[in-house]
C-alpha cells in the first residue's frame, strides 16, 4: 500500500515534465508559424503593391494593410525579438507618403529593395 502514494506522485511528476515539454514544442511551433506568416505578409505587400502601381490610392492602401498585419503579428508575438522586428518593419511600411504615379513608382522600387533586408531581418529575429 506504500507504493501506490509513490507511484501516484512519481506519475504526477512525469505528467507535469510531459505538459512543459508540450507547452515548449506547442510555443516553438507557433514561433516558427509567426515568423513564417512575417515574411510572408512582407512579400504579399510587396506583390499587392507591384500590382496597383498605377494607383497612388491602391498602393499607399497596401502599405497600409501590410503594417497593420505586421502590427497585429507583433502583438501576438510569443517572441521578443519577432515582436520588435515585426513592428518596425511595420513602422518603414507606414512611413511611406504616396501622393501620386511618381511616389507611387518610387515606393514600389525602395519597397522592392527593402523588403529583402527585412525578410532577413524577420528571419533572423527568429533564429
């Protein structure tokens, strides 16, 4: 009879090592999935704008809905250092002002360069 309150704690105890090996693999799979998710809103922006060129509106709307994506991505960021490169990749997609075909070309051309940079940057902050 002096077994069974052993075995019941030892059992407990492995029950309670197996939850946090759960909850470390459960937080590692959402981590990689933010950071998957991260790059690629940067890349549907980058191809959205691409695609409006033509349309200072349509583009400066683009920009806009990317950060806010990204923004949103941070906020529910189980990493620190996704959290942070999320948000200011999405602070660069904001700080665009595209008034006209002019703007709306240069944007899509410095977007268009940027957003290796900040792929990378997203990456990275996930290693």
């Amino acid at each position: 009879m002096r077994l069974l309150p052993v075995f019941t704690l030892s059992l407990a105890g492995i029950l309670v090592t197996g939850c946090g090996a759960i909850e470390e693999v459960t937080g590692a799979a959402q981590k990689t999935q933010q950071c998957i998710e991260a790059a690629g809103i940067v890349t549907e922006t980058v191809s959205k704008i691409t695609s409006v060129a033509s349309d200072p509106a349509a583009v400066e709307k683009a920009l806009n809905d990317g950060a806010t994506k990204l923004t949103t991505l941070a906020d529910d960021a189980a990493n620190t250092s996704l959290k942070e490169a999320a948000d200011g990749v999405a602070a660069k997609l904001d700080g665009y002002n595209v008034q006209d075909a002019n703007d709306a070309v240069d944007t899509l051309q410095k977007v268009a360069t940027d957003s290796i940079a900040w792929v990378d940057t997203l990456t990275k902050a996930c290693a």
